[in-house]
C-alpha cells in the first residue's frame, strides 16, 4: 500500500504527516500540483518482462494517460534482482542515478506495475516522500525538485512518459539534501 510522509527540509526528526490512505494522499499531493492515481495491476507479466510485454499489458491505460496529457514517448523498464556482481553493479549505478536532488524540463509521469520505489518532492520547505507500490501512478510537474530511491536491492517494473523524445533528462541541484532523509529500505522497514 501506498505510504506518504511528510517531513521538513530540516530533516525527518518530526513527521508532520504518515498516511496510508489513498484519498488523503490524494488530496495532499494535489494540493501540490501532483498527479497520484491507482491502475489494476494487470497479472502475468514474466519475472523479467521486455519493455514490449509491459506496454502490451497497459496498453489502454497508457493511450489514455498519451491522449489526456500528450506524451510522445513512453518506455518500460525493470530491474530484477539476481545474484551476480554484474547486476549488482548496474543497480549501485543506477541507484546512484536518481537519489540527488534533481529537476526536469518535463513531467515525470511512472506507474509501477511490480515492486516499489520512493519518490521524495522538495517543495518549499518540506520533504514528500511517497512510497509507491504496484498500482501506483505519480505524476510529478516539470521544474519540481526532486530525487527517487529504487532501495540496495531495486525490484520493480514501471511504465515512464514523456513529452520529449529523449526520455530521462535530469538537471541536479548544486547542493542536494537527498541524504538527510531515510531511504526506501529504511522507509519499508519501519512500516513493520
């Protein structure tokens, strides 16, 4: 289930909001200008799916969210954990990717169809953390200083939108705040 907290920029020493509730999380991050929706997971897709499966999968979903919002590339990719120092190379590099605070010319638009991942929103003086699990739809504006933690052992497929051709394009923040704050192991974790 989807979990938001809500700290300030100072650090997470006090929680000024924990919920699991989707109409409420609904609510705070609208009130932001952020988009948080839930799709039906759509069942059987493999362990570890082509870009291809997945879009097939969501494939009415997607042309709804492409005609609504006017993306012009969407993409799908996952990262599935197996134990080799290959693969545990590549998620190092690309958790390393997104954790610093960053910002885009565009939307970012990601449904998690598998697994999960924190999105963290720095806007004006306070921390969003949302947890978002399979199910989960966040659309985050252009411009919003950001940062996201895929966890030491990413697991998660997810379906991304663009409006520009060239996908993924991060500009980072000078002096990110990203490691005051607790990431998705430590998030997951205290949720038990």
């Amino acid at each position: 289930m989807t979990l938001l907290t809500v700290w300030p920029e100072q650090g997470p020493d006090e929680v000024l909001l924990r919920t699991e509730d989707p109409a409420e999380i609904r609510a705070v991050l609208a009130e932001l200008g952020v988009r948080f929706d839930r799709w039906e997971v759509v069942p059987g897709l493999p362990e570890e799916p082509t870009s291809e499966q997945v879009l097939a999968a969501y494939h009415d979903r997607i042309a709804d969210v492409v005609a609504a919002e006017g993306y012009v590339h969407v993409d799908a990719m996952h990262m599935t954990p197996t134990d080799t120092p290959d693969w545990r190379r590549r998620a190092e590099e690309a958790r390393a990717r997104f954790v610093s605070e960053h910002t885009h010319d565009d939307d970012e638009d990601r449904f998690f169809a598998r697994g999960s991942g924190v999105f963290y929103l720095h806007i004006g003086d306070r921390v969003h953390a949302v947890l978002c699990e399979a199910g989960d739809l966040l659309s985050v504006p252009a411009n919003t200083t950001h940062w996201f933690d895929m966890g030491t052992t990413p697991d998660y497929v997810s379906i991304r939108f663009f409006h520009d051709e060239q996908g993924w394009v991060g500009d980072f923040v000078e002096h990110s705040i990203a490691d005051r704050f607790p990431g998705l192991d430590e998030i997951r974790a205290s949720r038990s």
